[in-house]
C-alpha cells in the first residue's frame, strides 16, 4: 500500500467517495440556483436576500462551501501530486492551497451568516 | 512510403533523435509493421526493437506507431500510416534502453505488488481446486491480458506515478485474481490496493481501453476493484 499524509482522508476509498458526494451537493445547488433565476424573472434586491435569510437556505449553501473545499482540496492534491514531482514545492503549492481553502471557508461563512 | 524512427543509443548518441528513412514496400502490400521494421533492420542492422511470436501472443513489440501503443506484429501498415508517413517511438513514458527497446521495471515492479498468483490458504483437495463454468466465466477478459504494457504506458497517471500507480494492466490482473473463486486472499488483496494512488489514481480516461491489442477492458476491471473496495468498507 502507498501511504500519504497530504491526501483528503488518508484512504483513497474515502477521498474517492467524498469527492462523488460532494459533486452531488454542488450540482444539487447549481440546478437550484439556476432554477431558481429561471422561475423568479423578476427577482429584485429583497427577495434575493429573504432567500439568503432563510435557515435552511443558509445550511444549504454552507454545505455547498463545505463540499466546495473539500472536492476543490481531494481534486488540487491530485493535481499536485501529478504535476509536481519536487517535494519541497509540492508541500509549499498543497500548503498555500489548504491556506486559501481555509480563508475563502471562513469568509464564505462570514457572508452566509451575516445577512 | 516515409518512416521517422526513434533512435537512441546511449553508448554512441548524446541525445534520441528522429531517423527518417524512406522505403519502398515491396510488389505495394499491406504488410504489418513488424514486417516493415524487419526491411528497416536489413537496410540498418543498428535498429533495436524487441519482438518473439510475430503473432500478437507474447507481447513483445508493443511500440508507438504514429501516436498510438499497439503490437507491432498484428497491426497492418493500413491501420495505421497516414499521408504515406510512419512514425515508430518507444513505448512512452518509461526509460529507453535503446531505440524501441524499453525499460519494463516499473511496469513489472507494479505488476509484482498485485500478487500475480493465487493465494489459498485451505487444505488443497485430492486433485484439484475446482470451479464451475459460472465462476471459470468471470475470468474472461481478464486472464487474456498478455503485459504487453501497452495500456500503462498510454496512461498520464501511470506516466507521472509510475511508482506508486499499478497502471491499467496491474489493476486488469489484480482483478483477476479477486474474482477467482479459488482464490481466499481477498481481504488481503483489497487492503494493499485502499490507497490514494494504487487505484484511485486512475480518473477513467480509458486510454487504456482504445488500445489494448487484445480488446480487453481495464477501465471495466478497475470499476469493479472500485466497487468490491466500497462494500468491504461500508
């Protein structure tokens, strides 16, 4: 067995089955939200934000968030581990890469919850 | 016709090179290309290149012939020649050893990690293990596979981990052997393969699948290691 410490959740089982859910949750959102425009042609500045007030729109696009960074993380870890065969640098691109994921997660749920 | 041949040898050349040569096939046939190579050897007796059955059994002479892997004994110049040009290169993505001649040590040491044998740890039978024709059927269009290294080599994730990646052709095999109803080393097997790399580098482009000679499914084999790793672990 190849081990790595860097990958989602160590087994490839996991980040392989974490990577389809997540995909589910992403594509789920998107029709949604397309949906949603598609239904709502008039759609002006209140509605959109009464739709970002409800709880359950809000638990529905955290978890998009959450599903975003670890599908864009199981997916960027597979890349580098691809394409960049010095260590040193992979283990700097996959840190600043977990780095950005972290930042955009806590602002994205700043922006969620502070409406 | 025109052929561009790779050409290597690391005692005489600093670097490969492409080696055009034209030649005329002769009374105009459709010869394969192995055939060609044999025209291109008597013109240049330098030219390397591994070959054995000359009838797609022993998987030998796997080359790439303008952009795709396949044998070179079982393929006809008129499957392949476009524009009355050819262009041969080694295998791609393992060391060269000289012209077409390849280094297959990744490809065997990945091959040797699956276990490539059955493994049964109960009382043998008097005579032998049997199977009936049910179980002898799942091993179809797996036990056919001849390492010709083919597949593995037209792959980008065998291509930048060939070290930790079984490669289309070791998965196709590993398969194999957890299908076998004689076999009872199945728990064994699938906890050596529930790692990042081993098998889930594979991200199903089936370029494996486009050539194999032998019109096997490796992408079909990995989908089913998949699947048997999923209900082991929920």
């Amino acid at each position: 067995m190849v081990t790595n410490v860097t990958s989602f959740g160590r087994s490839g089982l996991y980040d392989w089955m974490i990577q389809r859910v997540t995909a589910v949750v992403l594509l789920a959102y998107t029709l949604f939200i397309v949906g949603y425009l598609l239904l709502t042609p008039d759609l002006d500045f209140n509605q959109w934000n009464s739709l970002f007030e409800n709880i359950a729109m809000r638990i529905f696009s955290l978890m998009l968030v959450l599903s975003f960074a670890a599908h864009a993380w199981i997916g960027l870890w597979c890349v580098t581990t691809d394409y960049i065969p010095m260590t040193g640098l992979r283990f700097l691109v996959q840190s600043v890469t977990g780095f950005m994921t972290f930042v955009y997660v806590t602002w994205a749920i700043q922006v969620i919850w502070g409406i | 016709m025109l052929v561009s041949v790779y050409r290597y040898n690391p005692d005489v050349d600093d670097a490969p090179y492409m080696q055009d040569i034209h030649i005329d096939i002769p009374g105009g046939k459709d010869i394969m290309v192995l055939d060609l190579l044999q025209l291109l050897k008597d013109k240049d007796p330098s030219l390397g290149y591994r070959r054995s059955c000359r009838e797609g059994v022993c998987g030998s002479d796997g080359m790439n012939m303008n952009g795709k892997n396949g044998l070179a004994c079982i393929t006809p110049l008129s499957a392949v020649v476009k524009k009355d040009k050819l262009v041969l290169r080694p295998l791609p993505g393992l060391p060269v050893i000289r012209d077409l001649v390849i280094d297959m040590s990744q490809f065997y040491a990945q091959y040797e990690k699956i276990k490539p044998y059955l493994i049964n740890d109960s009382a043998p039978p008097a005579i032998e293990r049997l199977q009936s024709p049910e179980e002898r059927a799942e091993l179809d269009g797996l036990y056919e596979c001849i390492l010709c290294a083919c597949c593995s080599t037209a792959c980008p994730s065998f291509w930048w981990n060939p070290d930790k990646f079984i490669g289309p052709s070791g998965l196709l095999q590993a398969y194999r052997f957890l299908a076998d109803s004689r076999d009872n080393a199945q728990e064994e097997r699938l906890a050596d393969l529930d790692d990042p790399f081993s098998v889930f580098r594979c991200h199903g482009i089936m370029n494996c699948v486009s050539v194999c000679p032998k019109g096997l499914n490796p992408t079909k084999a990995i989908g089913k290691i998949r699947k048997l790793l999923l209900q082991r672990a929920t």
